[in-house]
C-alpha cells in the first residue's frame, strides 16, 4: 500500500504544528506555584478522606485515594522547576540543591501510595491500616520536613 500525500495537507499539517508549538507559552513561576498548590491540596484531601476511611474499614475509599495521591506524587517533580519560587511558595531552596534527595521522596510517596492502593484494594485491612499508620511521617513528612517551609505556629 503506497501513502500518498499531497501538498497541501502537508503544508496545512506544518502549518497548524509551528502555530500550536509557537503559541504555546511556558508558565510562570506564579501559575506553577499554583499548579503545585493545587495537586498537594488534593493529596491533602485524599488523605484526609484516607484517614477517615480507615477507620470504618472502608477500603474502597482508600484504594481509589491511594491512587490519586500516588499519581499526584509522580507529578510532583515536575512541578518544581527550577526558579519557580515566588512569595506564595512554601518550598525551600534546599529543594533544587538536594535534587536527588527530593526526587527521591516523591517518587517514595508514589510507591507507598500505590502500596496503600494495593492492600486496600485486596480488602487486606492489617497492611493496610500498617501503612496508614505511618504515612504522614514516611511519605508526607520526608519531603515536607526538609523541602517546605513550616506553617506558622497556632496560638
């Protein structure tokens, strides 16, 4: 079977390819401070609800936070380029410093959240409740301790 294309459709396709690529604009570090922003405020959620849920033993509900949390952690990375620090951010400079380490933790999180999404899932209340346990500080707390500004201090 022979391709044929003609002219115009390739100079059409050319065309519409340097339009999307020329106007696309990279973000700002405002936009993604926010982006980020918004992901953690969903894992926060989806922790939340985890929390909850745990305790009722309904593990439907945490298999399928298990999972947004752990696509979220995957996109973490990303979301921290270089320079993207603004007067809204609560990250650290030790971040792009210490590179490798906050790779690390991200992709920590991703791993115990799809661990979580695993146990829950099976219905496998007693791994599930071991990871629960220790979540907060093994995944949330290894990159917030080093890499986020502390909230300030209540009362």
């Amino acid at each position: 079977m022979r391709l044929s294309i003609s002219l115009g459709a390739l100079v059409a396709v050319t065309t519409l390819l340097v339009a999307v690529l020329t106007t696309a604009q990279p973000k700002s570090p405002a936009e993604i401070v926010e982006e980020r922003q918004q992901l953690m405020k969903k894992n926060g959620d989806a922790w939340k609800s985890i929390q909850e849920n745990a305790k009722t033993g309904n593990w439907a509900v945490v298999a399928a936070n298990a999972e947004i949390i752990s696509k979220n952690a995957a996109r973490i990375p990303s979301l921290f380029p270089e320079g993207s620090l603004t007067d809204k951010s609560k990250a650290k400079p030790e971040i792009w410093q210490k590179w490798p380490e906050f790779e690390g933790t991200a992709k920590k999180m991703e791993t115990e959240a799809a661990h979580l999404q695993s146990t829950a899932a099976a219905g496998n209340a007693e791994a599930s409740q071991d990871i629960v346990k220790d979540f907060g500080r093994n995944a949330c707390g290894a990159c917030h301790t080093p890499f986020r500004v502390p909230p300030p201090r209540q009362g």
